[in-house]
C-alpha cells in the first residue's frame, strides 16, 4: 500500500468538524475513528426483510451480524456467492436500506442505525423477569406449604419473612426490567434521531457504482442529465459550471465531450459503466461502494474499468469497497478480503494473507473454483465442495464467533475449531 494510503487525516477538532459538515451535535460520534485513520466502521449490521403479514410473515436474515472496518485509502474487498448479502451490504451503508440493527460510523460520526436489537433487549428482559417473577411466587408457595402450621409464631414469622425476601426480590427484578426498558428506549431514541439528523453533505461523500450499466442509467435521460443529477438535487444550478463538471468527468473516465448529449442505449456496455462511474465521482466522493461493476462487462473492457478505478483510487485517494465474484480481481485490486456466506463474514484477511493461507472451508471451496490459465495444471486442478452440516458441528452449546489467528486474520469458528486452525497454521 502506498505511503499516502497510511497516512492518518489531519487532526480536526469536533466543534471545527461538525461545523465544516453541518453535522448536529446531538448526533452520535465516535472521533476515535476518525483519529485511528478509519473513514468506514460497520459494527453489528443486520438487515432483514418482512415476507406476509401476520402469523405467515416471513422473516429473512440477508445480512446476519457484520462488523469490518475501512481506512484511508484502503481497498476493502467483499466476496462471495450469489445471495450472501454482498450487494445488501453495499446498500445497507449507503443508506438505500433503512438497517435492521447495528450501526454505520463514517468519519466517526454515526450515519445509519437499526433499533431491532434495542426492542428486542426490552422484549426479552420483561419476558425473563417475567418467568423469573413465576418461579420466585410458586417457589414462596411452596416453603410456605412446607412450613408446619401448628408452629403458631413460628410459622407466622417465617412465612412473613419469606414474603418479605420474595417481595424483594421481585421488586428488584420489576426495577431491572423498568432500568432496561428506559436504558434501551432511549438508545431507540438516540437512534431515530441520528437517521433523521444524518448531514447530507457528509452523505454525498459515499457514492455507489451499481451492478447493472443498463438498469442503474434512466433511458429517458441524456448523458449529461445523469451525471449531473446529483450536482441538481445538492442546488448546484448554473447549468455552465454544471456542464463543464460533467465534461471534466467524461474526459476522466475516458469518453469524450460529443457523449454527454446521447442516450445510454447508443452506448456499448463499459462505456455505460463508465457513464456510472462518471455520476459517482463529480459528487468528489471519498468512499466509492462498487457492486460488482465488471460482471456484465467483456473480459477485455473488464481490465479498462478496473484500470480506471485504480487510476481514480491513487488520483483521489479513495477508499473503495469492492463487491465482485472473480477473486483474482479481487487479489490483484484490494488490500483487505472479506468473504461473506449466508449472510455472515466467514473471514477477513489482507488479500495476501488470504491468499496464502485461507482457514474457512468455504474460502477454501472459493479458491479451488478459480480456473488456472495452463490447461495442465487446470486438469489437475480438485474442486473442493463445501457442505456445512458436514464440516462444522455447532450443535453442542460451543457456538461459533469471529475469532483472531493472528494479526488482522479473523475467521468466524468455534474454540475447537479455532485450536484446529492455529494448529494448521503453525505447521
């Protein structure tokens, strides 16, 4: 990575920061992040979609729990089969989602948040004082029953105090439930008000190149009206200087002036990613999500746009999440690889360390599928297939997590597991 790429933003103080984006202060931030260098943090993401309604709605987890982090310049990789919740993700950060639960942090300030979490918290604790509050009263009954009545002032005694410490008790738990109900209702609360107060101006530096050239290019626009769609909406009106942006950016991306008053149908496919790319960067960007923007393309015009992005990425110095299938575009363009599988991050490693060392089986399952250029070595080459209920055995109370091997490699394993890999790891 380049010296530029490691170096850390220049030292702001909040009250300077909020200003220069008009960012409320009411809204939660978390200036560490920006102080570490870290332009991106996704902590705990979930997003589901409701399918139906009442006892037949349907819930679907495409995104189950994700945590990474994006830094200055960094090219962060995300890969992985059709309906892992690569493009879900994509969307999720830039807001194209409202998000179940977790939290967005961008230059440290908190643009996107879910509150399932917090309901849930207050659902579950009632439900659980609730049962404990239960057990507590047929617990008393019982001692009381077991009491001998003819012990007179005995009896009469102990069963006041065995009132009086199941009184305390439940009063207790009547006073957590209430404690985390009001703790929770008030992070719901903190939430709501960070998505409605979000600063645009530091939204409008996130922008996405998506999937589709034809589909994400409106066929009733010209050139020119796409690119410049954005500049409009943000009340950039002087249709001079709004044309000369949109020029400057044709010629970036390698189209010419002439191109800004056509349609995207009289455009082959990369010049209409290209057009895509256009659009995102005259916003002046500095995070660029990419979902998969060379899957539609011919392998000859996948090298131009990829040799483009790196142009851009250097040029602008911007941090980029790259969403793809093809891992050898992967390791040749990104820093650091997420492999994502039903929704979950499986592993995380830099893209040599992945490489040269993949522990997940299903990591290993993505490599073996790459074909090799020699018709020899491609002969030769072992597909592995990977089947869950096979190779993991989660059953048994020891639940998996995303653990460290070493520096910077985190692979998503149980603690049997975890010492199978460092085992592997070390010989």
């Amino acid at each position: 990575m380049s010296e530029k790429k490691n170096q850390a933003p220049d030292n702001i103080t909040a009250v300077a920061f909020n200003s220069q984006y008009k960012i409320d202060s009411k809204v939660k931030q978390k200036p560490e992040l920006r102080e570490k260098g870290i332009i991106l943090s996704v902590r705990h993401l979930k997003q589901f979609f409701f399918m139906g309604k009442g006892i037949n709605r349907q819930k679907l987890k495409a995104v189950s729990d994700i945590s990474f982090d994006i830094r200055e310049g960094e090219c962060l990789g995300i890969v992985g089969e059709s309906g892992c919740g690569k493009t879900t993700t994509g969307r999720s950060i830039i807001r194209l989602y409202d998000i179940t639960s977790g939290s967005v942090y961008y230059k440290g300030v908190r643009i996107s948040a879910g509150a399932r979490w917090n309901k849930k918290e207050i659902k579950w604790t009632k439900i659980r004082g609730e049962q404990e509050i239960k057990e507590i009263k047929e617990k008393l009954e019982k001692d009381i029953a077991a009491l001998d009545k003819s012990k007179g002032e005995y009896y009469k005694t102990k069963s006041e105090e065995l009132k009086k410490n199941a009184d305390k008790a439940v009063a207790d738990i009547e006073a957590r439930i209430a404690s985390t109900k009001e703790v929770q209702q008030q992070k719901i609360k903190q939430i709501k008000y960070d998505n409605e107060h979000v600063s645009r101006k530091l939204l409008n530096e996130i922008q996405m190149i998506f999937q589709d050239p034809v589909d994400s290019l409106d066929p009733r626009m010209t050139v020119e009206d796409i690119i410049q769609e954005g500049l409009r909406i943000q009340g950039f009106r002087d249709k001079k200087e709004n044309h000369k942006k949109v020029v400057e950016m044709l010629n970036k991306v390698g189209l010419v002036e002439e191109h800004a008053s056509r349609y995207p149908h009289e455009f082959s496919g990369g010049q209409r990613q290209r057009i895509g790319i256009a659009r995102a960067i005259i916003m002046n960007p500095r995070l660029l999500i990419c979902d998969e923007p060379i899957s539609a393309l011919d392998v000859s015009i996948r090298a131009q746009v990829i040799n483009l992005l790196n142009e851009l990425q250097e040029e602008m110095n911007l941090s980029i999440i790259f969403i793809a299938h093809d891992l050898s575009v992967v390791k040749y363009f990104c820093d650091t690889i997420v492999v994502m599988y039903f929704g979950k991050v499986v592993e995380k490693a830099s893209s040599t360390e992945l490489f040269a060392h993949p522990m997940h089986p299903y990591t290993k399952a993505l490599l073996s599928a790459i074909p090799k250029p020699n018709p020899k070595s491609e002969k030769k080459r072992q597909r592995i297939l990977y089947n869950p209920s096979e190779v993991h055995d989660y059953e048994h109370g020891d639940k998996p997590e995303l653990r460290e091997l070493r520096e910077g490699h985190f692979v998503y394993c149980n603690k049997a597991e975890y010492e199978r890999y460092m085992e592997e790891l070390k010989a």
